[in-house]
C-alpha cells in the first residue's frame, strides 16, 4: 500500500476495488460536484466527462495524474495540464464495441419497425476511428453498402462528405467534437448539410451532441429532409430539445457507449496508466459480470441490448437524462 491519494467519479463502476489496493486513501464524489478542495491534496484525479479538468480545478493541488474513463477529453484543458506539469490519460477505443452494439441494434429496430431494408442500404460512416471501424464492420456484416468519410485520416477507400450527402440512406456520425480548424466537426451536420441531401436519409449520432446542429435536424424531420433520427448525445445536454426528443425514432440519455465491458475496458486502461504513473506494482485486471445463468441466447442481437427501451424512459421523462445516465444498468455487448 502506498502512501496516495485518489479522487474519483462515483459513478465509474467496477474500479474501486482496485482502487483501494493502490491507496491509502480514495474518496468518491460525484462528479460535476468535484472542487478544487476537494482535490487539493490528492495525488490524483479520476473523472468523466461531467468534471471540468482545468486550472480553477487544479490549480495548487498536488494532483500530479488526472485520467478519464472514457474516450473523449474535450473536458480536459489539455494545454494547462500540460504547463503546469500533469499527466494525463483518457481511453481511447474503451467503449468503441458498445457503440457499434448501439448502432446495430438501432438499425434492426428501423428495420423493424420502419421498414428501412439493411441489406443493400447504403449507410455513410462520418469518421471511422475506433468506434467508426467497428461501426464499419457492423454494416458490412448486415449486408449494407459502406462509404466512408474520415478527412484527417485520407485513405484511399474513403469519400468526400458530399459523396455521403447524394448516396447515403442511413448517415452516422461518429467523430470527435472540434471547434476550430480545417476539420472542425461542431455543427458538421448544419442547415446546409441537411439542404444538401439528396435521398432522405435517417440520421444517428453517437459522438457528441453539437457536432448535429439540433434545431436545424428538427427542421429538417420537420420538412421532410430526414426520414428520422437516432440521437444518444444533444447539444445542450442534460437539457435536451424536448421537441427534437419526441421527433427522432430513437432517443437516448447519452449512454450509447455504457456497456459493462466498455466500463471495464476503461477501468482496465486506467488502472495500467495509473500504475505506470506512480511505479506501483499493478493490482489485477478487471472483468465484467457474467450475465444470469438463467440467460439463454437465441442470437438475435436485440434480446442483449433493445434501445428503444432506453428511449421511452427518457421520453417519459425528459428531466431525468442525468439520473437516467448516471444510474444506467450497464448491458453486456455479448454472450
């Protein structure tokens, strides 16, 4: 046991056991709640994405490692952390499997219930990192005709954004929020992008909210544009556009990555980062619960995760995105 002590997110399931091996001490709050005292003196930080990592946190605490458990880090102000000599980690790929669970069994439920045919669809992957590529083999398992637009990446099999706009019946976004540059993705999907579709298309994003501008995906269901939407994360949240809310196909509380094997791919990514930091001599590796013994699958993909049961409780009742997301019962990806 070394003399250490750890801040963590309450809510980052199946770590604080391992945790607890590593430091004398570790105190779980809540995480939009955390504050500079109360990370004065630990030694470091372990968050999500609800906790701001930047100066008015850390400034003058000891904390020396600050990780997320998740793939995004736009809460993280990586330039401070950098100056003012903390490592830092996020865990890239982690959740990359729960999405693609997410998306397919999206795209079942429109096949389904809306009479979209997947086999012979033409579907359009924005972005095709981690989650685009499992997204990717995804589609071409269902039998579905992929593009692919990732620019940064420019790959030879890969097609310009406008490509997708005239040939794509399904559209799926799944790229990093960026604000400035040549491929800067806030609002990719904007009034423009929308007047430009030429098949009418249903639109989903799991990647992060404002990267679909909301008003202008509503007008566009609202003016026939858009077939319909499946939407995990909005611009906003946990305020979300309760008009949009009840237009898409499928609405959820940002959970699309929530699985219990993407939360232990992400303890488990901590945990190692975490170790090498501090030299610490490393406690064992983490594993999902096994699924009920009683539990026999047919395999349909649907009786593993269904989302439109995510989506009626969140239409119920829409004030609830955060108690919906942070008491989430982790699924399992597979049997």
């Amino acid at each position: 046991m070394t003399s250490m002590k750890i801040v963590v997110d309450d809510k980052i399931p199946y770590i604080r056991e391992k945790l607890d091996v590593l430091a004398d001490e570790v105190v779980a709050l809540r995480g939009a709640d955390i504050t500079a005292a109360d990370v004065r003196d630990a030694d470091a930080l372990i968050v999500r994405t609800r906790t701001r990592c930047d100066e008015r946190l850390l400034g003058g605490s000891k904390v020396r490692f600050v990780a997320t458990a998740t793939i995004g880090f736009d809460h993280i102000d990586t330039a401070y952390l950098d100056r003012a000599g903390i490592s830092w980690t996020n865990c890239p790929g982690c959740n990359a499997g729960s999405v693609a669970q997410y998306v397919e069994c999206s795209l079942l439920q429109l096949q389904r219930l809306h009479g979209l045919r997947l086999a012979g669809a033409t579907i359009g992957i924005v972005g095709c990192g981690h989650v685009g590529t499992k997204v990717r083999a995804v589609a071409e398992r269902l039998g579905m005709r992929v593009l692919v637009c990732d620019p940064p990446l420019g790959l030879a099999d890969f097609v310009p954004l406008d490509v997708i706009e005239r040939e794509a019946d399904i559209v799926t976004f799944h790229v990093p929020l960026t604000r400035d540059g040549q491929y800067a993705t806030w609002h990719l999907a904007d009034d423009g992008f929308f007047r430009r579709l030429s098949r009418v298309p249903y639109i989903i994003n799991t990647s992060r909210g404002p990267v679909v501008d909301n008003a202008a995906l509503l007008a566009a269901l609202d003016e026939g544009r858009v077939r319909g939407a499946v939407l995990d994360v909005w611009e906003g949240e946990p305020r979300v556009n309760l008009d949009l809310l009840q237009r898409v196909l499928i609405g959820t509380p940002h959970i699309a990555g929530y699985s219990a094997d993407g939360k232990v791919n992400a303890d488990n990514m901590v945990i190692d980062a975490l170790c090498r930091q501090f030299h610490l001599r490393h406690p064992g590796t983490i594993v999902p619960p096994s699924l009920p013994a009683t539990f026999t699958y047919s395999g349909d993909p649907l009786q593993l995760y269904d989302p439109l049961a995510d989506s009626r409780k969140l239409k119920a009742s829409p004030s609830d995105f955060e108690l919906l997301r942070n008491n989430y019962p982790l699924r399992r990806e597979c049997f």
